[in-house]
C-alpha cells in the first residue's frame, strides 16, 4: 500500500515537479497574512509560532530536492 502511494506520488512529481514549490510559497504567504490579523486563538497561536512558515520552508526544500532528482 506504501510502495503504491510513494509510485503516484513520484509520478505526479515527475510531471510537475514546480508544484511543491508554489505549495510552498502559498504557505510562506498565508504565514505572512496571519501576522496581520487579529489575535484569535487559532490564528493567534499560528502567527506567534509561524508554523506554516516552517512548513512552506521544508515542504519548499523538498520540492527543490524532488524536482531536480526527478
């Protein structure tokens, strides 16, 4: 079930292999709308802890790394 999951995923990567990337950029970018809203708890807790920073960065990086060995 894993080996199937990983081969689509590779295949799809293979064909578009920017999409990681502009993911990765969506979510740098909300980050930085987050910042500016008011502190709700959620949201709060999300800009103070810039989490979808974090995560556009690895999701990013990976991209990166996968497009270019694909």
């Amino acid at each position: 079930m894993v080996a199937k999951w990983l081969k689509r995923i590779s295949i799809f990567l293979a064909r578009m292999p920017g999409v990681p990337v502009f993911v990765a950029v969506g979510l740098v970018v909300l980050n930085l709308i987050l910042q500016f809203l008011p502190d709700w708890p959620v949201v709060g807790w999300l800009a103070h802890t810039h989490l979808l920073l974090h995560i556009g960065l690895i999701v990013g990086f990976l991209g990166v790394l996968l497009g270019d060995a694909l």
